[in-house]
C-alpha cells in the first residue's frame, strides 16, 4: 500500500519516543564509553570502532566514513528504505498513534496497523484459555506434568503464565470464534489454527500439550510452545512465523530476564523452555533460551542490548550433543566474537545435564559457581581441538595443529590473537619452554594470511637458494622482515669485519630480531661469545660457525630453520659482497617493525580513551601515534627501496 503523506505530529511524536540507542542497538552492538555509545560501523567495513551514539543528543556519528544523524535517517539509510515507511515503522514499534494529512486515506491505514493489534488480542485471549484449561480436569495431567517432573511451585507456573491445549480438535476455535465472534482469519495469521484440507472449516494447532506462551521484550503473547504430553512427535511445536513472531529475532523469556541481564551485566543462553523457567524458580533472572536454533545475529544484538560488558554465556550439556549444539549456536555470532563485540563463554554442565535436570540435585549457589568459572568460547575450543589427542603422535599434533591455526586465523584484535597464539604455542610445546618461541613463530606463519601484521614469508628454502626469489610477487612486509633479519645474520656469521657494525648497530637503535628462530640464533651467539669472555668487542672467534653447529645438535627442530645460514652458495656470495649497503638495509626493516608496533600501541591507547573524561592523556597519544607515524613514512621508502633492490 502507498503511504500517504503523515502529519507533523507524528513524526515529531516518532522522534521523541524512539530512542536512538535502542534503534541503534538492533544492528550495531554497543558499548559505553563516557557518556556516549561506541561501536563498529555498519556503513563501512573497520576494525576498530569509530561510529558513536549520543544518547542526550539522539545522534548517531562515524568519525570513520562521516555517516551521522537521527534515529530515523540511521533506519532510512541501512535499510535503504523511504523516510514515511521509517516513521511508520516506528511508530509501530512506539505506539504512536498515525494521523496523516489526507484523513480520507486514514481509515485504510489504520485498518493496516489494527492487523498487529487484533493479532496481539486474539494471543493474550488464547493464552488466558489454555491457563483456564490447566485447572479444569482435562488438564490436571498437565498440572501434574509441571509439579511433580519439572518440581514447579504454583508461582513460576503463574509467572510464565503456563497453560494447556484441550485433545479435541477444535476446542479453541469454536471458544474463539462462535464464542468470542473472532474472526476466524485473525486465528489463521496468529498461527493458531489450520484449515482442513477437504470438507471446509479449521481445526486447533495445539492439542493436548503443555502450552508455553512466548513474550516480545514488552511482555506481549506472540507466539506459543507446545509440549506433547503422550508420545507424539514432535515432542515440542511452536507457532509458525507470523506478523508478529519470528523464531530467528525472539528469545524465550526475555521479557522476564532483561532486568536480571542488566544487574548481572551477563546473559545466559540456555536450549530449551524448561531449562530457562528452572533458572528463574531457582532466583538466577537472567537466563533467556534459543527456542531450540542456532543463535541468529538478531538474537545476540537484541539481548546484548542489555549487558554493558557484552557478556554472553551458552550453556548446554556436556555430553556429545551438547557439545554439537554449542557448535551450532556459535552460528554467526563467531563474527562478533572474534571481533570481541561479545565476551562469548561457554558452560557445559557435568554429566551430561541440562540446566533443569542440575537444579534438581544442586543449589543455585554451586550453579553460580560453575557460571563464574565457565571459560571463554577460545578456550572451551581450544579444549575441544586437543581433547583426546596425543600430542607427542605426529599426525595427532599434525592435525591439532592444522586446526588450532584455522581458528587463531579467524581473530581480529591483535592483542587477542597474540595471547592465544602464545597460549597455544604452550600447549604444544608440552611443557618444554625452549620451544614455545619456534611453535609461536610456527603458528604465526600459518595464520599469516589473515593476519593485519603479517604475510606468509617465503620459505627458507626458496629465499636462499632453492629457487630464484625474482620469480616471486613483490615481497611484503613479512617477507622483507624474514629477508632482512635472515641476510644481517647470514653476513654475521661469514663476514666477521661486520660483525662489531651490526652490533653497533642494533644497540644504537635497540633493536631486536622479530622472528623468533632468528631471536634463538642470536641468542646462541651470545652465549658463545660471551662464553668466551666478550661483552663489548664482538669479533667472535673464526670457528663460531663450527660451535654453533655443536651446540645446535639438540634442537633439531629449531636447527632445520635456520641450517641454511651456514652455508654459502653463489647467490648469497653476491648478497655478502654488497655488505655496507645490505646491513643498512636490514637494520631500517627492522627499525620500521619496531616503529609499526609502537605506532599501533599509541593508536589503540589513543583510541580507548575517552577525550571528556582524560583530555590530557587523550592528546599525548595522539601526538606520540602521530609521531610515529611520520617516522614510518620517511623510513618505509629508505626499507622498501633498499630491500627490494637487494631482491
């Protein structure tokens, strides 16, 4: 239908009742900076957040691409919808009564918008229906069913306004339309009945179950759960999707949880209805369920709305299924989490329990307790990955390896993705220290392509020797680190002139090797040296080659990287024979690796302070990451030229 042109009135009534933040929230997560909100744009694609919400002003602006302004233009311009189908829609949601300047064009919209509110009615009829049916006789299996197997006290009965669909066939249709004179088309589109497919007329959706009604966040009916009470399959039926109801945009008890999800400042996600209603008998308000699904991005962003921190726990059982259903409720919301717009945990619970069936042998207290100690989803899949392997077989550390680093490729803040490279590196390294630098160094080479500070080196192999490196793209930044700390080390150890120059050099600037099998070579270096009596002078004696050989036979696996420098072939005596220019160089590749890690650190610091409330710590990072960053680009052109004209 066309919209017809709406009345002043109503769009400024829109606009003093839609709140931003809320409007906002549904497609962006947000967290609280300040007095502000601050998320990632959705109008262009970032890394770190630069869009932000004022709520006092009820503007939204994105220091990133300029986007800004109401909560109506934000819908208008995400959507790509017009500015009255906006309005409408929001006043909708508000409960702005419409008025538009043609009132001849009034009555067909209101019939329109009356649609959603006889749908509304004809649910919170039904729902005191089936709670009526729950007393009577035909429900007293019902009532026992809640009491006696689930443990319900008459209050939580009550509270979730549990009911029950009498056996008959049309029980609830001849209540609701030759009874109450509904009509019969509304109970069609509430997902109520079904018409018959031969004879006319309609018959009930729910027969002889456990009715669970399913709330909107403003507490309203708008959908039902029901739960057989024979051996009929399925064992639960929901309503279908309807005007009102979509299974992939609710959450089951939101409405009850939304205020105990903002005291704890954490949302629990748990499979079914029951388990859900437990937790609530049980005092824990904060808990909300699926409705059996994969959790949808639209489910996440809605109850996040609720927690500040974004804290979000799934808990399911610990057995193999729940297991596999925890995999599938991750769904979408991986994106967010690798993000870390969501401090996603996982709770399993032991043996194999579900919330309900645990509450019934253990107190909401040790519950809690598991809660508080469920680990972060990494962990729990990390955990998952390694569970059952040993990793001292090659093919089982083969293949843990393989998919711990699908994983770790997958995050995008680089301080997480360095804990759990670090951490991962640990875990294979089993228990032998010495190795933690080449598994980290290991790890990161493979997660490189999806790395914002890393690419795929040239293998060592292929860069020296085996193969012309001329025949490969233009190098990266990775691949001119690993060239350039490869050829200072490779000159090292067969130019021994060079030696006290590039150590010079490197404490002038306080440089470190970034790679971690060069950091172990280096290190073997000075301990030879200094073994023998050396600190400042350097000129290493003429066998240290054949030393570190020696003290390198029992780190095989470290040997195997960096083997190669030992060696001289025809086309590293040609690197070696530009030596002046190729320390420079490599000393300037590494200085500009140093410099892009402290870039990097003063933006993210610059970035997380809040200018209102630290102006003064706010400025001074901002002056230091600028710094930086005109040290990198005078560098950058000295290291890329350099470099790639060695190459």
């Amino acid at each position: 239908m066309q919209i017809p042109r709406l009345h002043p009135d109503t769009i400024e009534e829109v606009k003093l009742r839609a709140d931003i933040v809320d409007v906002v929230s549904e497609y962006v997560v947000l967290r609280k900076r300040g007095k502000d909100f601050v998320g990632l744009c959705p109008f262009h694609d970032e890394k770190s957040p630069s869009f932000t919400v004022s709520q006092t002003k009820q503007m939204y602006y994105c220091f990133g691409c300029q986007a800004g302004g109401n909560a109506i233009k934000f819908v208008m311009e995400l959507g790509k919808r017009s500015f009255a189908d906006v309005v409408l829609d929001l006043a909708r949601r508000y409960q702005v009564p419409v008025q538009t300047l043609e009132p001849e064009q009034r009555q067909e919209l209101q019939r329109q918008l009356s649609l959603r509110e006889q749908l509304y009615e004809v649910l919170a009829t039904s729902a005191q229906f089936y709670q009526h049916a729950l007393r009577q006789s035909q429900g007293q299996k019902a009532i026992q069913y809640l009491q006696s197997n689930r443990q319900l006290k008459e209050e939580t009965i009550q509270q979730f306004g549990l009911g029950y669909a009498p056996a008959g066939w049309e029980t609830l249709y001849r209540y609701l339309v030759e009874d109450k004179r509904l009509p019969a088309q509304i109970l069609e589109k509430a997902g109520l009945i079904k018409p018959r497919k031969e004879g006319g007329g309609y018959y009930d959706v729910f027969r002889d179950r456990l009715m669970i009604p399913i709330r909107d966040v403003q507490g309203r009916v708008i959908a039902f759960g029901g739960r057989t009470l024979t051996d009929e399959q399925p064992k639960y039926l929901n309503s279908p999707e309807t005007e009102l109801f979509s299974k992939g945009k609710t959450l089951f008890a939101l409405d009850q949880a939304k205020g105990g999800i903002s005291q704890a400042d954490q949302a629990v996600v748990v499979e079914g209805y029951f388990d859900a209603i437990a937790l609530h008998a049980a005092g824990i308000n904060n808990a909300v369920a699926s409705l059996g699904t994969a959790l949808s991005l639209e489910q996440v962003r809605l109850v996040l709305r609720y927690t500040e921190s974004k804290q979000l726990v799934l808990n399911f059982d610990a057995d193999k299924a729940g297991t596999n259903a925890a995999e599938r409720a991750i769904g979408e919301i991986a994106e967010l989490a690798y993000k870390g717009e969501v401090q996603l945990k996982i709770l399993n619970l032991p043996d194999g329990k579900d919330a309900d069936e645990y509450l019934y042998s253990h107190t909401p207290k040790d519950y809690g307790e598991l809660l508080k100690n469920a680990p972060l989803w990494l962990d729990w899949q990390i955990q998952q990955i390694i569970q059952d392997r040993d990793l001292r077989q090659a093919t089982d550390f083969q293949q843990v390896t393989q998919q711990l680093v699908k994983l770790l490729k997958n995050i995008v803040n680089s301080d997480t993705r360095n804990y759990y490279v670090s951490y991962c590196a640990e875990t294979l390294s089993l228990g032998d220290t010495r190795l933690i630098p080449l598994r980290v160094e290991n790890l990161l080479t493979q997660i490189a392509p999806a790395a914002a500070t890393y690419t795929k080196p040239v293998s060592a192999k292929k860069a020296w020797g085996g193969g012309k490196v001329s025949d490969s793209p233009l190098p990266t930044k990775r691949n001119l680190l690993e060239y350039a700390e490869a050829l200072l080390l490779l000159i090292y150890l067969h130019c021994p002139e060079q030696r006290q120059a590039i150590i010079d050099e490197l404490e002038e600037r306080d440089l470190q090797f970034s790679l971690s099998h060069h950091r172990f070579l280096w290190q073997q270096i000075l301990e030879i040296s200094s073994g023998d009596g050396e600190t400042k002078n350097f000129a290493s004696p003429p066998d240290l080659i054949s030393r570190l050989q020696d003290q390198l036979l029992e780190f095989g696996s470290e040997m195997g990287l960096i083997s190669h420098l030992f060696h001289v072939d025809e086309k590293n005596q040609k690197e070696i024979l530009r030596t002046p220019q190729a320390v420079q160089a490599a000393i300037a590749c590494m200085d500009l690796v140093m410099l892009e890690k402290r870039y990097r650190h003063f933006l993210e610091l610059w970035q997380q302070t809040d200018p209102e409330a630290e102006p003064e710590r706010y400025q001074s990072y901002y002056q230091a990451f600028y710094a930086e960053k005109i040290k990198l680009q005078k560098i950058d052109r000295q290291r890329l030229f350099s470099i790639t004209e060695l190459l």
